[in-house]
C-alpha cells in the first residue's frame, strides 16, 4: 500500500549562536514490489507525484532502489528472510527532485521495525547512508538511541566533528524521527512527523496546490535559512573532500 505523510519537519541549531524553524513537507511511504494505481502518481515515470529508483539507494542518478537496500543489509551481515522495506521519501514533484533525507525502514514479518538506512543528500552533490539497528538486531523502539559518527558535510555553517543520535517512533498509524547532531560547541535538533494515510488523487492535488514547487522549495528555504546564518555571523565552511564509505554505522 502506498502511503502518503503530510509531514512537519523542525530544526534548531544549538550553541552561541542559535536559528530554528519549521514547516510542512510532503513524504511518501512506498513498499518494495508493490503496485500503484494512483491517478497522479508513478514509479520510475514522470507524472505529478513519482519516486525513481535512480534517485534513491546508491550513487545519486544511479541509484538502485530497493534492491540496494537489501544488498547492503546482506553486505553488513543481517538477515533478509522475511523483511519488508518501505522508502520514505519526498516525491518528485514534475521535475524537481532534491530530498535532503530519506529513510529505509525494514520491518520483520510482525511489522517491528529492525533497521534503518539513513539516506543524507548535502545541496553539493555528495550523499552519506547512516546503517541503523541494535547490536542484536532487537525491535527499535521509541526508546532505542542509535548513534553514528558524522561522515557528509550537510551545512557550511557546521563542522566535520560531531556524532547523530537517532530515534524513531513508528507505528501503522504516525511517523516520528529525531536526530540529535553534537559536536564541542552545539549542534543541531532535527524532528520529521506526521500521520500515515493512504495516498490518494486528492491528496496529491492538496500537496500541490499547498506547495507547488516541490524540492525546489525545499532548495529555496535551506539557501535562505543559510542567509539567516550568514548574517548572524555564524563561522562559514567550504566543503572538505566527501567521505570515500557510502555507507557506516
């Protein structure tokens, strides 16, 4: 079933000096192997909603979908048999397709949820996965605290240093991530939530006319609140040369 998430997404930078905001984003929640009949929506075709694989799992514009989520479970050792994996993901808008994070999440066969690939795209091109699970490959629960050393430079206004903490409340009926970035002088508070709901035509045709401009807008308000930094004085970055590992835990 292809589910819709009418999403709120927050963030707060931590330290001297500080800037948060919040707004609403569109993500779509789409099954492996699934069938779609959404009027307004295609897989790996252009329409007003679509996800391409080729824009998710593995190198950006070479992406495998799917498949290349289960072929990193097998690479780091963890058992398939049985997993379900969904991509949540903003759709494509027409043409527009920047998604700054994605995430796929593996249930067990009684929809628990195992493990998490993070998947970070940086407005320069580069991408960074984040493998998430519990040493025993236990069920990730509200409570459950996942960490990872931070690998992508995601903001010219934030260091290379650092560690994300991850957490995520899911269930059949809400979606609910934070990611807690740290390093010796602040940091960053990044909240996604929203309500599952399946995705429908007019669905698709509220998002649009809420907001037309897909990534573009999302494009958009990451250059402004980057404005907001810069004239605050907060120390500027250039890029380092990307990590050679697409994927760590």
């Amino acid at each position: 079933m292809l589910e819709y998430v009418k999403a709120k997404t927050y963030h707060s930078r931590k330290g001297k000096i500080r800037n948060s905001f919040s707004y609403g984003v569109d993500y779509l929640l789409l099954g492996d192997e699934e069938r779609h009949t959404v009027k307004g929506f295609s897989h790996n075709k252009l329409n007003f909603f679509s996800i391409f694989d080729t824009d998710h799992g593995g190198e950006i514009g070479r992406g495998k979908g799917h498949a290349w989520a289960r072929a990193i479970l097998i690479e780091n050792e963890i058992n398939i048999t049985g997993l379900r994996i969904s991509l949540l993901a903003q759709p494509r808008m027409f043409f527009s397709k920047f998604t700054p994070v994605s995430f796929w999440l593996c249930f067990d066969e009684e929809v628990k949820l195992r493990v998490v690939i993070v998947e970070v795209n940086n407005t320069f091109g580069d991408r960074h996965n984040y493998l998430c699970y519990n040493d025993d490959l236990s069920e990730i629960k509200t409570n459950s605290i996942l960490t990872s050393k931070k690998l992508l430079h995601v903001s010219p206004f934030q260091p290379m240093l650092g560690d994300y903490k991850f957490l995520f409340d899911i269930d059949d009926k809400h979606i609910s991530i934070r990611i807690e970035y740290a390093h010796e002088s602040g940091g960053v508070i990044a909240t996604l939530e929203g309500n599952r709901r399946v995705l429908t035509s007019k669905s698709i045709l509220v998002a649009l006319l809420k907001r037309p401009f897909g990534s573009i807008r999302v494009l958009a308000l990451i250059h402004f609140q980057a404005i907001r930094l810069w004239i605050k004085k907060a120390p500027f970055r250039s890029r380092p040369k990307p990590s050679s590992k697409a994927v760590s835990r």
